[in-house]
C-alpha cells in the first residue's frame, strides 16, 4: 500500500502476464531489451524521492494519505491546473491511466441504473490510488466491416462481447487495438468503442481487470528501435511506449470488477468521458510539442544564418499562431468549468473538442512548415557515433559549422529532434496519434455539433435577418 518505489514498480510486473512481441513469448518484461526504454519512461513517474518532482507527481488524498496525482479528482480549477502540469512532466502511462477520471465522471449516472457499477468503479480507483497501480485504456475494438454493427459482423467478437454470465461474474471474448503501454501497467480498463443498441447489449461491457488475468494475451509492437541513444533519438527516448494488441480469449471478470454488463443505453456515456479525458490530455501534449515546434523552428533558422529572412520569419508566424492557439484553446477550457453533480470538474467539453481538432487538423501542416525552414539534414544528418569518431568526426566539426557561435553538438542536437519528433521514429508515431488518439477527426466534429449552443447561434442569425428582434 501507499507510494511505489521505481524497484516496487518493476517488481510489481512480474505476475506471469502474457506477453509476446515478434512471435517471442516474453516471460519477463522487466529484464527484456524491447521494454527498457519504456520502463525507463514509465518509472520516472515513480521518482518520489526528488523533493521538486513529488510536488508535482503526488497530493494528498482525502483520507490524509500521499497517492500519485494522477488520481486527484479535480474539485476546483486550481486542481485541474495541478492535473495538467502533472501530465506535462508525466509519461504517457500516466496519461492512460488518468481512464479513472473517465469512469467517475460518469458514476453518477451508473449509480442512478445500477449502483453496483458505481461502487466498483470507486473500489476500483481506490485501489490503484492506494497501491500506485498504472493503467491502460482499452476501447477500440477490431470493428471489421465499418459499415456493420457489432452484432452483424462475420464473427461476433469483432468487437468485445459478453458471451456467458454467471452467478460470480461474466465471461468476455474479443480484442482491443492499439493499446498504449498496457504491457507495462496494472489494470486493464475496458470500455465500449462507441455507443451500442439494444441489438448489441452483450456489447455494452465495461470492466477492469488485472493485466495478469488468465486468457489476456498482449501482443506488442513499438515505433522505435529496441536500442537508441538519446543523442540520436532525443524524442524516442523519452516517449517510447509499446502498442498492444490484446486477445481477451474467454476472460472471466468477476462482478465486482464490472462496470457495465448489457445496459446499452449507458454505453454513449462511456465514449463520451473517456472522449472528453482523453482529448484533454492529448491538448496538453499538443501545448508542449507545439511550443517545441516553434522554438526548433527558431533555432534551425538562426543556426542557419537566415534570422532576418522574411519568409523563415513568417513561416515561423505560422508555428507561432499555431502553437498560441492551441494554449488558449486549453486555456479557455480550463477556466471555463463544467461540474459533475458530484462535484468533479472537467475542461470545457466544446473548448476542448475545438482545440483538439485544431490540433490535430493542422499538425502534418505544420510539420510541413518545420521542414520546409530545416533543410534536408532532417533526414540526412550522421550519427552520434560519427561525431565522435576520429576519423570522420573532424569533417562533420567542419563541414557542419555555419557561424562561429553556432556550436556544432548543439546543431545536431537541434536536427536529431526534428527528425526523431517529426520525421522518425516517435514523429511516424505522432503523425498517426495526432488524428487518431481520442477518436480520428469525425469524433471531435460530432462532439462540436452537439455541444455547441445552437439555439443561441440561431436566435441571433435570425435577429440578424430581421426575423426577430435583437
Ligand atoms: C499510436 C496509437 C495509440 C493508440 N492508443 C489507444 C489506446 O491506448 N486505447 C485505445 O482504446 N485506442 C487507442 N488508439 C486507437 C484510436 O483511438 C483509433 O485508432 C481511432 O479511434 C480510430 O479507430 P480505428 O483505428 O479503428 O480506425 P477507423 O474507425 O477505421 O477510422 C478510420 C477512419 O474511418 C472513418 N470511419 C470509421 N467508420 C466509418 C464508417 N462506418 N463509415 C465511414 N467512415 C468511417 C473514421 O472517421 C476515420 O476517418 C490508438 C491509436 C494509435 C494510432
């Protein structure tokens, strides 16, 4: 119980989970070389000893007891500044496993069906508080066919269903894609995809369960080399994070860990928290990339010797304006509240779908925009090793110089960013993240048809018009 040290967190996955990654069973994902930068990642957030980063990383529960952050409830908007500065320093393990915040924004709608799924959520949560457990979130289903319903696909578990139900608990079948991190957390968080009908309530389930449980199969992949320096791969090796792909082949959940089980008409209610956290914490990573666009923008064009150039100084306008709006995008959702009737606040739900469209609608463009100004060593630049080489390193000194107080191992370290954060390995990642993470582009547009105050708009079109007056 209580704070987990980095030696705890990594002793705490040794549980026998189901592992594979490249056809290879992994018995031990703690003494593997494909986790190691991710578990490296993923245990900083456990660094409670540096005096700084525990104020940031941990608060004080209302029970009196030190948990991590990421377990607040938010109850002012003092809290939720506090939340995103945590997930501007945390990992992305962190940012999953904030899937808590998801399920009790929507408990006391659970309650008011079945309060059994509203006790279990708070069980749940203080459980992995009180044990600083991690955890993944698992919504996207396989899906097949899109143009079909759960139900009418090819196979029925397509998407995750309930396919038996017992005195003790349910029994599910199906997979879950693209699953950050769930190799390396605790608790598995299942939610619906998208909102089911009646049609589909073996359908409607949600549930958490242990990552070890028995028929959880996690196959992983990543987007960046097992091996890297963070020289060469300064992005990657903060950020790298294994993708699961996990079978849930005849998985018993006991009721005491269901959250949902065929109630479809609460499945919207699940999307749309879950929608809403995860939009949120995508927003907060898109303040900090895009603020770091701008300032490598700046700094390749100065290194380059084209600091009064018109047209580099409008393109950086362009990552400036991109970046200025995205900070009051979030800004404008943090200070606008919206509460829970049991007084849990979240972001602005139509601030927050804005923004991430914003976002994500006009990341490639801005990408475009960082290599336009940075030239072909994006891609091209040698290696760490090269530099370092008495053979080669002297010709990259002097081939690479640009002015005199333009250091060369800063230049390189300002090209490997660009590259690694836009052209590379973590950039491939992001580039698909940016659209997909929370939903692709189509779910923030539905989200801002139906949060936006149309009566409103439309009165004053209408007064406009002369049809009523102003
Ligand atoms: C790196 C990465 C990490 C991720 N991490 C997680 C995670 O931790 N947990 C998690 O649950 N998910 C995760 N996702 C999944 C992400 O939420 C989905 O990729 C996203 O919701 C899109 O779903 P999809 O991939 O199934 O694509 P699709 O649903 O096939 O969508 C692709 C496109 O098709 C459109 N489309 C979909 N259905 C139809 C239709 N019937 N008719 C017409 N057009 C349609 C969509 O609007 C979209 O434009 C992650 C994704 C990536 C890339």
């Amino acid at each position: 119980m209580g704070l987990k040290s980095k030696q705890q967190y990594f002793e705490s996955l040794k549980d026998g989970r189901e592992v594979f990654w490249g056809g290879e069973r992994i018995e031990d994902v703690t003494t593997h070389p494909k986790f190691k930068i991710p578990l490296d990642v993923a245990a900083a957030d456990y660094n409670y000893d540096d005096a700084d980063a525990r104020d940031v990383l941990t608060y004080t529960t209302e029970e009196g007891t030190q948990a991590n952050r990421i377990f607040q409830i938010p109850r002012s908007s003092d809290d939720l500044m506090a939340r995103v500065e945590l997930y501007k320093h945390a990992s992305i393990i962190s940012g999953t496993s904030g899937v808590f915040m998801a399920l009790l924004g929507i408990e006391d709608q659970l309650r008011a069906v079945k309060p059994m799924y509203a006790d279990n959520i708070q069980r749940i949560y203080k459980h992995a508080r009180d044990n600083d457990l991690r955890a993944a979130e698992l919504i996207t289903d396989a899906k097949g066919d899109r143009s079909r319903k759960a139900h009418q696909q090819d196979d029925p578990d397509l998407y995750l269903r309930i396919v038996e139900r017992n005195d003790k608990g349910i029994v599910v079948r199906g997979a879950k894609l693209h699953i950050t991190g769930a190799a390396i957390v605790h608790e598995l968080v299942v939610m619906p995809t998208k909102t089911m009908n009646a049609d589909e309530a073996d359908y409607a389930v949600s549930f958490s369960v242990p990552a070890n449980t028995p028929g959880v199969k996690m196959i992983n992949r990543n987007f960046a080399p097992a091996e890297l320096n963070e020289f060469d791969y300064p992005a990657s090796a903060r950020f790298s994070m294994p993708e699961s792909f996990i079978v849930f082949d005849d998985v018993f959940v006991p009721w005491d860990r269901v959250f949902l089980a065929g109630e479809y008409e609460l499945s919207m209610a699940f999307a749309l928290s879950l929608g809403l956290w995860e939009r949120t914490a995508g927003l907060i990573e898109a303040m900090e990339i895009s603020q770091v666009m701008v300032g490598l923008a700046q700094l390749v064009t100065e290194q380059q010797g084209k600091g009064r150039n018109p047209a580099a100084l409008s393109t950086i306008a362009e990552l400036i304006c991109y970046a200025e709006t995205i900070r009051m995008g979030m800004e404008h959702a943090c200070t606008n509240l919206e509460t829970t009737p049991s007084g849990m606040v979240h972001p602005n739900v139509l601030a927050v779908n804005v923004a991430k469209y914003y976002y994500a609608n006009n990341y490639h463009l801005m990408v475009k925009n960082l290599h336009d100004l940075a030239g072909g060593l994006v891609m091209t630049l040698p290696e760490e090793a090269d530099l370092r080489s008495n053979e080669v390193g002297g010709y990259l000194r002097k081939y690479l110089h640009t002015k005199d107080d333009v250091d060369i191992e800063v230049r390189m370290r300002v090209y490997n960013l660009i590259r690694d954060l836009s052209a590379d390995a973590y950039g491939g990642w992001q580039q698909v993240v940016s659209l997909q993470a929370g939903g692709g582009l189509f779910a923030q547009r539905v989200m801002m048809n139906r949060s936006y105050d149309m009566d409103a708009a439309r009165e004053k079109a209408l007064a406009h018009a002369g049809v009523v007056s102003a």
